[in-house]
C-alpha cells in the first residue's frame, strides 16, 4: 500500500489581507497546514484552518520568535512565502531617506530575516520551498514608484542568487511578480513625504491610476502562489508573460497540480 504524502507546513507573511490571506485560504483548502504571519493576530478576522502567529518581519526578535513557534508545535517548515511589504508613491526626488529606509526594512530585510530564520530548519530537513513575493515592477519598473519598484529588484536579485546557493541542499527558492491586483494594498500605499510641484501632476495621475485600477480577480495571483508552491521554477516564466499567467501558461491548472 502506497504511503499518504505527510501535510505540507506553510508559513506566510502578511497573511492578514489581500493576496497574503487569499492565498492562506486557498492553500488550507488544498490541505496545507498554513501558520499565517501577521503583526497584530487579535486584529485580524479568524481563517479556517489558518493559524495565525506574531511576528513583525521588521523585529529579528519577532521573527525569531514567530518561526520558532511554528517549529517547536510542527516540528518544520515546508514552504515559506513571503508575502509582506507595501508601496510607497512619489517621485524619487521626494521620497525622504527615512521613507526609503522604512520601506526597504519591510520590503527587503523582512524577506531576509524570515529567510534566514527557516533556512537553518530547510537545511536540517534537506528540503523546503521560498517563495518570495516580486512585483511586476521588479523587472519592468515604473515612474513615481522608484523605491517600490527598486525594491523589489532588490528581492529578485536575492532570491535568483540565493536560489544557486540552497538548490544543492534540496531547497528552491522561486519569485511571483503580480501585476495590479483588487486588493488594499494600493489604499494603505504611503505618499512621498516631500512633494515638489514639478511633478505634482503626472504624480498625481499616477496615484489616482493606480487607485481606479483595473479590477483584476484576486484568485489569478493566488493560483499563481499555489502553482508555485508545487512547481517552483515555473512561475517566473509565468509571470513574466503578464498578468494573465494561468491563462497563457503551457500547462493548465489541473496538470500543474498533477505534478
């Protein structure tokens, strides 16, 4: 008798809303055991078979103490997925060194403190799955979203080179790059905090484009997540065809999960 493949353990971060909780829902549906990681657990609206965890990906100390958690109850981690940041909207020229530092601490060192939180356990287990959350603009960046966009190239160098480094030890890491997606992310975006009346008008064409953006279905980017949580190389080449990535992909969903 063939044996049960054992649960998969997820964690993901800013598992509190948009595309982080859609995705903790789908996967728990799917059978995963998922740990959803937000700030504030008393804050936020119980999941299904979703459990949440403290941790701050800006704190070393709440991260270390969020991922130990987990493995002190579960014993490892399957699949990371980092899935927290934000966005921060102006000119580049505006954008004040301590918005920069600020968002780089959460966009960029938040992916690197829970990488190197679950590594040490991935490596013991000689197996396990990063999926670091990109953005389309962290290959095809855009005006007046410079620190946004330079972020996220930041996490796509990272996580190719990192990629290298782990495969092998039994462990992938692979990126996801949504493009516009109806989710709060837009709505909790930050304004650059010095504006200059130079670019004042195609700033604010930006901001108010991106407030009245297409109304993408949120389930398009979390299949993607899930398609990536059992075939980690494919969704960069999905990704990178645009934003319709299940639509044009070579596979359709049903045989991506047959692998």
């Amino acid at each position: 008798m063939s044996k049960k493949p054992r649960q998969k353990v997820v964690l993901i971060t800013g598992a509190s809303t948009g595309i982080g909780r859609a995705t903790a829902k789908l996967l728990a549906s799917k059978g995963y055991q998922v740990y959803g990681a937000v700030r504030s657990p008393e804050r936020v609206e119980p999941l299904p078979g979703v459990e949440l965890v403290r941790v701050d990906v800006r704190d070393d100390a709440s991260v270390a103490a969020g991922v130990d958690a987990v493995l002190r109850k579960v014993g490892r981690i399957d699949v990371l997925v980092n899935n927290a940041g934000y966005n921060l909207v102006g000119a580049v020229e505006e954008t004040s060194i301590e918005q920069a530092q600020a968002l780089f601490d959460t966009n960029v060192f938040g992916v690197l403190r829970m990488m190197r939180a679950v590594l040490p356990a991935m490596r013991r287990e000689r197996s396990g799955l990063i999926i670091n959350v990109s953005s389309v603009l962290g290959f095809l960046p855009a005006p007046f979203m410079g620190l946004y966009a330079s972020s996220k190239h930041a996490v796509e160098g990272r996580s190719e080179s990192l990629d290298h480094e782990v495969r092998g030890l039994g462990i992938r890491v692979t990126l996801v790059e949504p493009s516009f997606t109806n989710t709060p992310f837009e709505t909790n975006s930050q304004r650059a905090a010095d504006p200059i009346e130079a670019y004042s008008e195609q700033s604010g064409r930006t901001a108010a484009a991106l407030a009245g953006k297409p109304r993408e279905l949120i389930e398009r980017a979390v299949l993607v997540l899930y398609a990536a949580s059992l075939v980690p190389r494919a969704v960069v080449a999905f990704a990178r065809r645009g934003a319709t990535v299940i639509d044009t992909a070579p596979l359709t969903l049903d045989e991506i999960i047959g692998h």
